[in-house]
C-alpha cells in the first residue's frame, strides 16, 4: 500500500479573479476536509464549470496556513 500524503494550500484570489468578479467556492470544512460551497454548486452546473454527479468534496493531510 502507497502512503500518499496530500498538502492542501487555499490561496487568496489574485487581481484577474477579483476584477472578473469570479466568487470563491472553496470552503474548509475540518481540519483535513475540504468542499465546494454548496450554496455554489448550482451556478457552477449552470455555466458548465462542474458536472451532475462530480466529486465536490475531498479530504487532505494536512494544509498550509502560512501566508507568505
């Protein structure tokens, strides 16, 4: 069995996504569980960004909370 470890790093938006007006879907959950914003979820399927039926919640090991 493989040990993968999974780092999760959330970025603030940058300049072009701000100006775009792009809304931030990511929410964490828990400590090692993120998920995209169900409140979201429909305006996504709508301009085909995401599917019916796909993954919209994955988990991690840990996460950086570090700002550079």
């Amino acid at each position: 069995m493989e040990n993968i470890q999974v780092v999760l790093r959330v970025r603030p938006q940058n300049p072009h996504e701000s100006e775009s007006h792009d809304p931030e879907i990511w929410q964490v959950y828990s400590s090692n569980t993120i998920a995209i914003d169900p409140t979201k979820q429909d305006d996504l399927i709508r301009s085909r960004k995401i599917g019916i039926g796909h993954r919209t919640q994955f988990s991690f090991s840990t996460k950086i909370t570090q700002v550079l």
